[in-house]
C-alpha cells in the first residue's frame, strides 16, 4: 500500500509578489524483494516528506525548503544488484534530511 498527501496554498504579499507554501507527503508500505519465505530481503514501510515556503513573482522565484524532515531511515530498493543477492545484501536509503535555499529566475518574462 502507498499513499499520498500534496497541499499548496497562495497568497498575494503586494501586487507582484506571492508567497506560496507546498508540502507533501508519502508513505510506502512494506514489501519484500523476493518470494521466499524467509522474509531477510525488506524493504518499504516509510513514509517521508517535504515543505517548500517562497517568494515569487512573474521574473524569479526563492525558497525555502527541507525534504525528509524527520529524518527517516529506510530501505528504499533493496538490492544492488540482483545477481549477488544470497551473498551480498545492499540497500538504497532515503536521502537524509536536506535544507536548502533555491533562487530560479525565467530569462525573457514581460
């Protein structure tokens, strides 16, 4: 089972500026990589998410934003490569909270 969650919300600062909010989100259930009964090769059962706050106008955008705030840990994919699994279990983790800044600006806007 997943899910998903977006929310966005807008509002007029001045006449040429906005402040817009974003977030989302995402669960993903538990799954396994293989059919075996041993259950070794999990992954899944996460949910993550990301906030996003800016200023924008018809010429450039800046925001605010940080991606899995609560700094989860899981396993995302749980294999490298499929070949070496009985002997080699590698996992892909989530990417670990991130903040950052971000400044956009459309070339050529009238």
């Amino acid at each position: 089972m997943s899910a998903n969650l977006n929310v966005h919300w807008r509002r007029p600062v001045t006449d040429r500026l906005d402040l817009a909010v974003d977030g989302w989100a995402a669960y993903v259930g538990p799954s396994r990589l293989t059919f075996d009964g041993e259950g070794r090769h999990r992954m899944g059962d996460y949910a993550t998410a990301r906030l996003t706050m800016a200023l924008e106008t018809t010429a450039w955008r800046a925001e605010a934003f940080v991606t899995n705030p609560l700094n989860t840990e899981a396993n995302t994919f749980a294999f490298g490569y499929p070949f070496r699994l009985p002997e080699a279990l590698t996992t892909t983790p989530l990417q670990p909270r991130t903040i950052g800044l971000r400044v956009s600006v459309t070339p050529f806007c009238g």
